[in-house]
C-alpha cells in the first residue's frame, strides 16, 4: 500500500471522527426529532378522528410494517375521507417503525434510504396546507384544518396552529441532518475510492501520470474491481481528481477538511456557552401549564362519578348503606376497572383504579404544578438551587407520573361514557379536549429534556474527542 499523505492522514482522522460523532451524538438527535415529530402528528390524527373528520383504519392492527413505506397519493378528485383516513394511518405505521424499530446508524442510512426518508418527511407540504395545493392529502388535510378552525373552537384551533408550526420546524432540522449526511456519505465514497484506487499497489504506477486530463479516466479503469458492484459517480470522482491535480489544489483540500471541522480556526473556535440549569428549569416550569387542564377536566369527572353513583340507589344499596352505618362500618372505596393501551405494543390491560385516592392525587399534582407557574414560587427557587443532575432526576419523576395520569384520565374518559346506563350517557361529559391539551404540554416538556440531555451527550462525545472549551 501507499504511504498516506499528510492531507490523507487528517483526511482520514477527521472522517472517522466525524463518523464517531455521528453515531454518538447526531443519529440519535435524528431519531429523538423523528420521534417528536411523530407524537405531535398523532396528537393531530386523534384530533381528526375524534372530530370525525376521518375513519380509524379498521385493518391496523393486523398490518405489520416492517420497512420504510412512502404512502400512495389520492388523485385529485379522491375526496373520500375514508381511504384518506388509511393513508394517514399508513403514515403513521412508517413513522411507528421508524421511531421505534429501524437502526439509525451510517451503514443503514444509504442515498437509497435516505430518498426514502425524504419522501416521508415531503409526503404532506406542512407549509402549505390549503385548498389550492398541489398534493391531493394536503390540500384535503387543508380543508379539515380549515373546517374545524371555521367553528370557533379556540383550543382545536390552537392545537391545530401549535403543531402545524411545531411540524413545519421539526421536519426542517430532519431534512437538515439527513442533508448533513448524504454530504457525509458523498465524502465516504471518495474516502473509499482513494483507499481502494488511489492508495493501491495496483494503482502505484499509475500516480506519476495522474493528472487533470486523465484522472478520472485511470480511476474508472480500476474502478470495477476495486469497487466492486458500486456505482460509478462521475460528479464525485472528479472532486477527487481536482483535490489532487487542479491549481488551487490546497484551497480544494482545506475546503474538505473543514467540512469535517479540522480546521484550526474550528478547534479554536468557542462554543456558546448554554445554561443547562436554565433549559431544566424551564421544563419545569413547563409542568405549570398542567394545572389548569386538571383544573378543568376534575369537576367533569366528578360529575361523571356521580351520575354512575346515582345509578346505585335501589333498595339493597340503601339497605347495605344503612347497615353500614347503623355498624359504624367504613364506606367501601369506589373503585373502577378501566382499559389501559400501550402506546408502544397496542397491547390493552385492565386497571383499577381507588376513584377518591385517584382524585386526591390529582388534586395534589394540581397544585404543584400550579405552584411551578409562578416563577418566584419557593417550590421553584428550592428547585433551581439543585445540581442539575437533581433536576432532570426530578423532572424524570414528574413526567412519569404525568404519563401514568395521562392514560388513567384516557381510561376513565372511555369507562365513563361505557358505563353508564343508556338513559345518562349524554349525561356524561367528555374531557378529550383537555387531553390533547395535557398531551401537547407534555410533548414541548420533553423537547426541553431531550434538549438538556443531547447538549450533555454532546458534550460528553467531545471530551472524548479531545475538543477543547466543549
């Protein structure tokens, strides 16, 4: 083999450095967003479904997507909400498997893929949801947006806005990283074409007549079997070239090493300083926003609870009530055996739940996290004065309880409307709307928390690295 060049050299350490950064810290900032990205579009396929506005793909369940699957597009005069209602849930099968089954990793992220990608993150113009768009499913998503803005209610209507907008932004950084990378993976060809070609023994003999003219020429005389079944990138192979032979040479080479961030002025360069703390706190701060929506969905279900406890007034309930008294014997707690679904598996449990300890609770994370809106309560300034590994610890525990109290409040918003007799059920009062509330503060709480945690693992990757002011 050739012996290397001092351009190859750093060449070549800065790829692999770029390469470890990569897995280490910018795939799975890919696959956080992705994830994002995917929570806050279901947020909005709930809301259609629960509006009506499409049908639940009856057949779902039993679909299993085990690759990237770009949904097909209704024609323009396909108006039908039923069909679009599957293509919606076909995209939101792609992002599931995306999110949670496919590797992130430089090898599986081919230019094949990565198109792939592409056409996922374009299937819907989040830009440019209107009547007039070109792509049928956006402009029929357009028109179901405009409808239920069109009937005045405020909190769909800000649902609707706040994830348009988070969308919109969230698939602009996506789009950005995997530019990122087919950059990368373009730099890799040539990286491989030099080792296999140019740094040959085979090659050897070749090098002293290697010039502008016939460079690309001698490369693709050995491209075959040193390449093997790889295609041939006439575009790329001739940036080798001109890194080699042209005029400006050395101009070419620092140009490609600072695309890998090894140029001195890089190293030197000082990062922003970012106040972690500060990120933490905001999080928390963030639980404020709780409040209110467990403010409004409590009395509903009391009432709820009490239109089923008013079914329970006959004869041998008052019987039992009495005995109970007249014997000083404690009330029996009310409990509930509600449906618990699992996001991840679909897979559904039953659940009891203690109705009074139930809304004890919630009463208790009420104030709380009314008490975090505030941002000179003492319950915050106690907080901020920890480290910040106490922090997001804290604000670990908190969002699982928030998680757990999600699903409970979901799996007693079906009992209620199950169980009670035919006569109440439109007595019963629904608190879907505070529930796409409470799921979308979730949701910017742990954006605020993945942001936090990659910064770390930023830092951390880059410490490793030896970069200095990380």
């Amino acid at each position: 083999m050739s012996v290397f060049s001092e351009f190859e050299n750093e060449l070549y350490a800065a790829a692999e450095s770029k390469s470890t950064w990569f897995e280490s810290v910018g795939l799975p900032k890919l696959v956080d967003e992705y994830r994002n990205y995917r929570s806050v579009f279901n947020t909005v396929l709930s809301l259609l479904l629960k509006k009506g506005f499409i049908e639940a793909d009856p057949y779902k369940t039993d679909k299993k997507t085990t690759k990237i699957i770009v949904p097909g597009k209704g024609d323009s005069h396909d108006n039908d909400r039923g069909s679009f209602g599957i293509r919606l849930s076909e995209y939101e099968s792609s992002l599931e498997f995306l999110c949670n089954y496919f590797k992130f990793s430089l090898e599986t992220l081919t230019m094949e893929t990565i198109k792939k990608l592409i056409q996922i993150n374009n299937y819907i113009s989040w830009n440019s949801l209107m009547s007039a768009s070109a792509k049928n499913d956006s402009r029929l998503l357009g028109e179901m947006f405009g409808s239920i803005k069109s009937t005045g209610d405020p909190l769909s209507t800000s649902v609707l806005n706040d994830s348009t907008s988070f969308i919109s932004k969230s698939l602009a950084r996506i789009n950005t990283m995997l530019k990122e990378i087919t950059d990368f993976q373009k730099e890799m060809y040539k990286i491989d074409v030099r080792k296999k070609i140019l740094d040959s023994d085979a090659f050897a003999a070749k090098k002293s007549s290697f010039n502008a003219g016939n460079g690309v020429h001698l490369i693709k005389e050995n491209f075959a079997s040193a390449m093997g079944k790889q295609p041939f990138y006439t575009e790329l192979i001739q940036e080798i070239v001109d890194e080699e032979t042209s005029a400006d040479k050395q101009a070419k080479q620092a140009a490609l090493l600072k695309k890998f961030g090894t140029q001195e002025q890089e190293k030197e360069k000082k990062r922003p300083t970012v106040n972690t703390k500060q990120i933490l706190i905001s999080a928390v701060q963030l639980l404020g926003a709780l409040a209110p929506q467990y403010t409004q969905a409590a009395p509903k279900l009391e009432e709820n609870h009490y239109i089923l406890q008013s079914e329970h007034t006959g004869f041998w309930d008052k019987l039992k009530a009495t005995l109970r008294k007249a014997f000083n014997i404690a009330e029996k707690p009310t409990e509930y055996k509600i449906k618990i679904t699992d996001p991840m598996t679909q897979s559904v449990k039953t659940q009891t739940i203690d109705y009074s300890v139930f809304m004890d609770n919630l009463m208790k994370r009420t104030r709380l996290y009314t008490s975090f809106g505030a941002s000179q309560s003492g319950n915050l300034q106690k907080l901020a004065e920890m480290s910040d590994n106490y922090i997001f610890d804290y604000l670990q525990r908190q969002l699982s309880e928030c998680y757990n109290l999600q699903v409970q409040l979901e799996g007693l918003d079906d009992f209620f409307k199950t169980a009670a007799n035919a006569v109440n059920r439109n007595k019963i009062k629904g608190i879907q709307i505070e529930l796409t509330a409470l799921k979308n503060t979730i949701i910017k709480i742990n954006q605020r928390k993945a942001e936090y945690a990659a910064y770390i693992a930023e830092q951390e990757q880059m410490k490793k690295l030896g970069i200095q002011d990380a």
